[in-house]
C-alpha cells in the first residue's frame, strides 16, 4: 500500500478510570528520514521512548512527524500542586524591581504571577510506569490508525496520478519511435536524392555502398532504440514497485532519475523538431512526477 508522508491524526479519551482526559495527534510532512518530535506532559515524559518505538513498529519509516499527547486532570485523584517557592520568591522580587525601576503600574496579582507554570510542580502518587503507558497507548493507537488510514488514502491518489501521467510518457515514447523511424528512412532518400543529382550533373558513377555507409553512420547517430528499450523496463518496474508493501518513496525517487538521464540522452540525439518537442513534452511530466514522489513514503 502506497503511502503520503503527509497525513493527520487524531484521538480523544474522555473520562479514564483515574479521572483523565487524553489527547493524541499526529501530523507530518516530508521528509528523507524519519524524524519524531515527541510533546508529553513533563510527568509523563518519560513515555517518550515507548512512544517513538510504538510509531516505529506500526511502520512509519519517513517524514517529519509531530506528535503531541495531552493529559488533562479532570477528577483529582491524588494529584497534588506545590509552589515552587525560591524560584517564585525570585520571580516576584523580579517584577517588583521592573515597577521600580520603570515606574510601572503595581498589578503584581496571583494571577499575573501563576502565568509564569514553571512556579509549580505537579505532584503525583507514586505509580507503575507499566500503568500509564497502558492508560496512552489505547488513545495512541486510534490516532496512529487515523494516521495511517489518512497516509494510505492520500497514497492511493498519489498513485492513481502518477500512473496516469507514465500512461502518458509511454505514449510519447511510442510516437518518439515511430518518428526516429521515419527520420532515418527520409534521411536515406533525401540523401539518395542529392547525391544522385551531384553525380548526374558531375556525370560520376554511383557507389551504392557510400550511400549504405553514409546512412548506416547517420542512422547509428541518432538511435535510440536501446534508450527506448531501457525506458520501457524503467516503467515496468515502476509498476512493479507500486505493487510491494514496503516504503517505495526512495526506489521511486532512484528509478525517476534513470527515466530522466534516458530522456536526456534521447534529447541530445534527436535531430526532428517533434521528437524534440515531445522530449520536451516528457521532461515536463517527469517533473510532475519527481514532484509527487517527494510526497510518497
């Protein structure tokens, strides 16, 4: 299953046996590697590890990926807040020498000083690590599968278009050949044709083998028949990729630039306007396509 790396998720449990709300959302953009940012509640940051490795195991092997987990407090259930004292102690006489230096007015409340949260500590009863993670990991895994759903959703479009437009580079290729074809064979005639009235006005006798080996050496020129060949196997196992289970976004990546240096070399050999202009043609898609293979995990 194809898979965008950029995606959204989101899960809520209201109410945990031990009176708490959690939150769990994901969100990720491109990326080459796989980069977590991991945001808990400082007295479940310990978590952090289990998290990390929870996304790993689902399979999430590339993009910048966000993940924020909220613990809101509903019932108090053993919890208790202290005060920090000296820090807030030093915190106050701060404010204070800011309205005396500045002549500020004195609104130096309770609740202009409990802004500052890193003035209290959380305080909560001893507990087994084992238990939290099992109290997150349920609401984790629903976000992590809206996640996911979202990722293959996205990576299915991804594919639909991409297909779309190779559909669209091999008719290029198609008609590529049928004009490298006939190119050669006008060249021959027209060759044929001005040699035959430089020897008719110069009356020399005609050596049909200068005609072969002038043809033969134009003809070798401007093939690409083993070009075409080699974009041909490129896009079956382009294809064949879109089939695998596995992250595909690298081979895609590597595969787009063979399919480009046999479009360019192509490019340098044609000698025909249209064959140009469909080179042309098929470097504008292929850039459509190196575009949403950046999206593809």
């Amino acid at each position: 299953m194809i898979r965008s790396m950029t995606a959204f998720g989101r899960a809520v449990s209201n109410g945990t046996p031990d009176g708490k709300n959690i939150t769990v959302e994901l969100k990720s953009v491109n990326n080459r590697y796989l980069d977590i940012s991991i945001k808990l509640p400082r007295i479940y940051s310990f978590l952090e590890d289990r998290v990390r490795q929870y996304i790993q195991s689902r399979g999430i092997s590339r993009g910048k990926l966000d993940v924020y987990i909220g613990v809101d407090v509903v019932e108090n259930v053993g919890m208790t807040v202290e005060v920090d004292r000296a820090l807030a102690k030093s915190y106050i006489d701060a404010l204070k020498r800011l309205r005396d230096e500045f002549g500020l007015p004195d609104d130096i409340t309770v609740m202009k000083v409990a802004e500052n949260r890193e003035l209290f500590n959380i305080i909560k009863p001893e507990e087994d690590a084992e238990a939290d993670w099992q109290m997150i990991l349920p609401v984790l895994q629903e976000a992590v599968d809206a996640f996911i759903s979202v990722r293959e959703v996205e990576g299915e479009k991804l594919k639909a278009d991409i297909l779309s437009k190779v559909d669209r580079i091999e008719g290029f290729a198609a008609e590529i050949k049928r004009l490298s074809e006939a190119d050669a064979a006008a060249y021959r005639a027209k060759f044929e044709t001005r040699l035959k009235s430089l020897i008719d006005d110069n009356q020399i006798e005609l050596n049909p083998n200068l005609v072969l080996t002038e043809c033969a050496i134009y003809a070798d020129r401007i093939a690409i028949d083993e070009e075409l060949v080699r974009l041909s196997c490129h896009f079956d196992a382009l294809r064949k990729i879109f089939d695998s289970d596995e992250p595909v976004g690298r081979k895609l990546d590597f595969l787009l630039q063979e399919i480009n240096r046999e479009t360019n070399t192509i490019g340098s050999k044609a000698m025909d306007a249209e064959i140009a202009a469909l080179v042309v043609e098929t470097k504008s898609e292929l850039e459509k396509i190196r575009e949403q293979i950046q999206n593809i995990e």
